[in-house]
C-alpha cells in the first residue's frame, strides 16, 4: 500500500493523523538531520501498520516533508 506522508520535525509529541483524502501527517520529535527523522518515521510507521521496519520503504521524498512511502503487508 502506499502512502502519501507530510512530516512535522522537531514536534513536541509523536502523532500519526490520518487526513481526508487518506493521505498521513504525521509529527515526529527527531530533527531533520542524518536521516534522524526518516528512521523515526518507519519505526513509527511500522508500530502502526504492524509490520517489519523492513517492510516499509520511503520511496521519494528523502529530504522533504512530503513523502511517498510503500508499506509491504503482504
């Protein structure tokens, strides 16, 4: 499945928001630095969809806020 993500950085708390059209916001406290808050981001993603950490890829969107992320629950 695949999923649009807009990511907050440096928020206070962690959150997942599912938007309207589907797509996710999702608010994560590391900074967007060394990859620190896209490590965050498929942890998170993984706790919540149930799956693997390595079952979830972040296909465009590395060094942006809005992603296009695969998450394989197969």
């Amino acid at each position: 499945m695949k999923k649009t993500v807009k990511v907050k950085p440096n928020s206070k708390k962690q959150a997942i928001v599912e938007q309207i059209d589907g797509s996710l916001l999702v608010h994560l406290k590391s900074p967007p630095i060394d990859g620190k808050a896209n490590q965050e981001l498929v942890e998170l993603l993984a706790k919540e969809f149930g799956v693997s950490k390595s079952k979830i890829t972040i296909q465009s969107g590395l060094s942006g806020r809005y992603k296009l992320v695969n998450i394989d629950n197969d």
